[in-house]
C-alpha cells in the first residue's frame, strides 16, 4: 500500500476540495441570500462569519486542493466543519420527520472533518506542493 499513499492522498484532496471551493465561491456570489440563512439558523454575526467563512471555504479549500501548508488548512477546515455543523445540522432540535436527515448530514460533516484530521496529522503526501518542499 505504500505506493499508493501519494495518488491516494491526491485523490482524497480533492475529493474534499470538491465539497469547500464550490461553498465558498457560492457564498461569495450569493452572499446576501447566506447571509440570511445563517441569521435564521442562529449564528452570531452572520455577516462576519459567512464573511470568515467563505474565506477559509476558498482559501483552504485551495491549499487543501495544491497541498499547500496542508496540515494547516485541514485544522482550520476540521475546525470550521464541525462548529458549522452545530449550526446548520441541529438534529437534535427538529421535527422528528427532519432529524434523519439532518443527522446524516451532521454525521457526514463530523466524517469529513475527520479525514480533515488525518491530513492534518499526516501531511498532503508527495504529490503535493508541501511534498516539494522535503
């Protein structure tokens, strides 16, 4: 298995990539509309916040995506992952004909934001700008 560790963590890369540049780009053309939905979900500031988060959905999504300071990304996306979950997943506090889904997706998050953590405790892999750099 050692020789697929480099295509395998290129592939998982951008496999999350996939999931925080498109939800980046989508906040920043749709801001407003984020916005408000963030306000009716019960976060602080929505507008600051949808503001610090398209920024780390673009940026480290992009760095997640070229393996660049790789480790680092994947911690601040962990991070971002599981405090956007609490907000916007709240399976908890729906209607019973709700929950299932938005515990999967709470669920679904909580998995990414593992995967997260593994690049952040093991690095992007050599085929990465990271991996250039050793």
């Amino acid at each position: 298995m050692n020789g697929l560790q480099n295509p395998l963590s290129l592939l998982g890369r951008i496999l999350l990539a996939l999931v925080f540049l498109p939800a980046g780009w989508g906040k920043l053309t749709g801001f407003q509309g984020t916005v408000g939905y963030a306000a009716s979900a019960g976060m602080p500031m929505p507008e600051i916040s949808v503001g610090i988060g398209l920024v780390v959905e673009l940026l480290g999504g992009l760095a997640l995506l070229l393996g660049f300071k790789t480790r680092y990304a994947a911690l601040v996306l962990a991070v971002f992952t599981a405090v956007a979950s609490f907000f916007f997943h709240k399976y908890w506090a729906v209607p019973a004909d709700k929950a299932m889904v938005q515990q999967l997706l709470f669920m679904k998050n909580m998995g990414m934001a593992g995967g997260l953590l593994a690049f952040a405790a093991f690095g992007a892999g050599g085929w990465s700008v990271d991996g250039k750099k050793a």
